[in-house]
C-alpha cells in the first residue's frame, strides 16, 4: 500500500511543480545554519537545517533532484532514484524518514552505517550471497531474511538491485529503533500516585517467568542473576533461539 500511495504523491507533484524545485537551492539552507547530515540507502546526503531547510546531494557532491513530504510530523525526503524502488516495493519507506533517522542516531554523526533487514524469496542467504556494501551480517531465519549494516556509498542499494532476481530478495526494510511507551498503562493502574508517594520499585529485585529462554542468547548473557525451572526433570533453555522477551 504504501508503493501505491508513492506513486500517486510522485505523478501529481511531478504535474505541477517544475523540475528545478525538486532540488533545494543552496539559498534554503544557509552555510552558518546548524545541520544533521543523513546519508540515505541510495547514497544521496541529505542535509537538514535547523530552520527547516532541506538539502540534498550525490555521491559525487551535486545537488540532487528530490520529493519530500511531511506526514505526522516527520519529513521523509525521497531522491528520484529511489522512486522505481519504492514503487515496487522493494524498499521500505521508513528508510527516507529522515527525522526519525537522525532521532534513532542513524544520522552520520553518530552511525557509521544503515541497520537494515533483508528478507528473502524462498531460504535465505544461500549461495546467492550478500549485496556488495553489507557487514555485520546476522541471519534471520524466522522471517527468512538477515539482519545487516549497509554501508554510506549506495553501493549496496546497486548490488541488491542489479542482481535481485539472483539474489531473491523480497524487500529491504530499515532495522528500526522500537521504545516502549507506558503512558496509557501505568496511569490507568495508578502507578504515578503510588510513584509520588516514593515508592518506584528501586533495588527491587524481579523475576521473569517464561517458557523458556536461551541462555547465550547476547541479549541475556550479562543480564540475567539466576534461572530456575519448575517443571521436574526439565531446564530453563527454550531450545528455539528464544530472547525469553516473549
């Protein structure tokens, strides 16, 4: 749905708005304005302005045709070369969102690479191999995908779309950050009263009861003090790769 919902934003703004808008003069975005640079999947650089101004440039440095949108408070910036992939699904929106990018510290600051998931048509990572580009490579075998690290060139985004058809990769999603929000939650059983009354919970040890975890899972390793299982005979290792998150 959302190649679809592009695709209309992309043939009515290319209607009416006149090629020369689609990249932001450099008179947007003053040289003195405080900056957050996000290099984006295909490679382009984008650069936003404290004062709202947006900026885009290639690989090689030149300014860069574009489309952006705002859309519940966050700008995503599309370069023209993303379009044919957005439209056919081959890519994930939220990897032109640039606001929650640079939120997510995804911006070049403070990442020297994209998070990506790369889910596959049939098994994944066989001896089709990995785009050009990727490190930190972890397979997925659940979702038949990976996780990885695209590096800032865009030559991964070229490698996985000149020989997607060998590869067999289905769709490139951002690995986005998730933050649990208790808002709602904790209002709604009182706990801020009880929070008032110095009463948080600190130094209170707490116990997890699951199915079963795994143990040299490396979300667990450091983190959990003692295990134990109520079921004779029987351990506390899932033996299905569970974080015990579930």
């Amino acid at each position: 749905m959302r190649g679809i919902g592009l695709v209309a934003l992309i043939t009515s703004s290319v209607a009416i708005v006149p090629a020369s808008a689609h990249a932001a003069p450099s008179s947007r975005l003053p040289v003195s304005a405080p900056a957050n640079t996000v290099t984006l999947i295909t490679g382009d650089k984008v650069s936003l302005a404290a004062d709202g101004g947006v900026q885009v440039r290639n690989a090689e440095g030149e300014l860069a045709g574009y489309l952006s949108k705002v859309k519940d408070g966050d700008t995503y910036v599309y370069p023209h070369e993303a379009f044919p992939h957005l439209a056919s699904g081959l890519l994930d929106e939220d990897l032109f969102n640039v606001t929650e990018l640079v939120a997510a510290g995804y911006d070049d600051a403070h990442s020297s690479g994209i998070p990506l998931i790369v889910t596959y048509h049939g098994p994944a990572l066989t001896a089709r191999g990995v785009p050009a580009g990727a490190t930190d490579l972890r397979p997925l075998d659940s979702i038949g995908g990976a996780a990885m690290v695209a590096d800032r060139s865009g030559r991964f985004l070229a490698s996985a779309v000149g020989t997607r058809s060998t590869r067999g990769i289905k769709k490139i999603w951002l690995d986005g950050k998730a933050k649990a929000d208790l808002a709602e939650s904790t209002a709604q059983i009182g706990a801020p009263e009880v929070w008032q009354t110095g009463n948080t919970g600190g130094g209170v040890d707490v116990a997890v009861l699951d199915t079963g975890i795994d143990t040299s899972h490396p979300d667990l390793t450091s983190s959990v003090r003692a295990t134990t299982s109520f079921v004779p005979g029987e351990s506390v290792e899932d033996g299905l790769g569970g974080s015990g998150r579930g």
